[in-house]
C-alpha cells in the first residue's frame, strides 16, 4: 500500500511538474517583458526623457514616493514629480537596479527591488543612495503597466529622519 501511495505521489508530482512547465513558456515571456519594461525606463530615467519614463506607467497610476507629498495619483501628478526631482540635479544622474523579482499571474504582477542613485544636485552635493520599490504592474492591451508603485527609503526611527547612508 505504501508504495502504490509513493508511486501515486510520485506520479502526481511529474504531472503537475509537466503542467507548470506548459504555463512557464508564458509566465517567462511576461516575467521577461516587465524586466525590458524597467530597462526602457532605466534608460529614459537617464537621458531624463519624461515620456520614456512615463510609458511604463498606467494613466491612472497611484505612487507613493519617497518624497511628499503623501501619494501622486495619475500620470500628470507622477510626471511632475519626475520633472521636479530630475530638476534637481546637474549633469548625468544614474541608476542601478541590480536585481528586480517578478511574479506574474493572468494579467497581473508585482515586482520589487532595490535601486541606486547617483548623481550632483544643483546645489554641488552628491547623491549615493538606495531606494527600494515595490509596483504593481497589470496587461492593458497587451501592454505591461505599473498601476502601483511605493517607493521608499528605511527611516531611524529614533531621529525620524531617513537612513540614506545604508547598502545592500
């Protein structure tokens, strides 16, 4: 009995191995397309290219950033946003994202990482820093879109005050 249960066992797991294996073809070519997505951004981001930036977002994309105010709500209030933050800096402002996690479901997915900026504000002081994001994207007509994004920086919270002097 015990091993007609293990062949059983053994039989079912193949079967739902061989199944998810069928879906996973999809799931990578999405999982794939939201990465592209962020390294179109990443490039826009650095040419300071408003509408590059803006295309992985949906027009009525709710963002928490790590800056007030308390939510950006549609791509207008989220463009200004860029443009004010790139205003501040002089010269070529540059990003990493070293690693982002995807997962995706349907029509559906979230992807999380950490990011690094670097650049010199107008005011000559320079910026090293990380952020770590979180958005939730959706396929609107056939398109990957960040309908959520929370971007955010760890804070002591002793001092109330940002901790931007922390790495990976």
């Amino acid at each position: 009995m015990q091993a007609r249960l293990k062949l059983l066992s053994i039989s079912l797991m193949f079967l739902a191995g061989c199944h998810a294996h069928q879906g996973s073809s999809n799931a990578r070519k999405d999982v794939d397309a939201i990465k592209a997505r962020y390294s179109a951004w990443k490039h826009a981001f650095e040419a300071r290219d408003l509408n590059g930036i803006m295309a992985i977002y949906s027009p009525d994309v709710l963002a928490y950033d790590a800056v007030p105010p308390l939510q950006f709500s549609g791509a207008p209030a989220y463009r200004k946003d860029y443009e004010t933050f790139l205003g501040q800096f002089k010269g070529p402002v540059r990003v990493t994202i070293p690693h982002v996690h995807v997962e995706q479901s349907g029509p559906v997915a979230y992807a999380f990482g950490l990011e690094r900026l670097r650049g010199t504000m107008t005011s000559g002081t320079d910026v090293d820093m990380w952020l770590r994001f979180t958005d939730g994207w959706k396929r609107q007509n056939g398109q990957w879109l960040i309908e959520h994004e929370h971007v955010s920086v760890p804070v002591d919270m002793a001092t109330g005050k940002a901790r931007l002097d922390l790495t990976p």
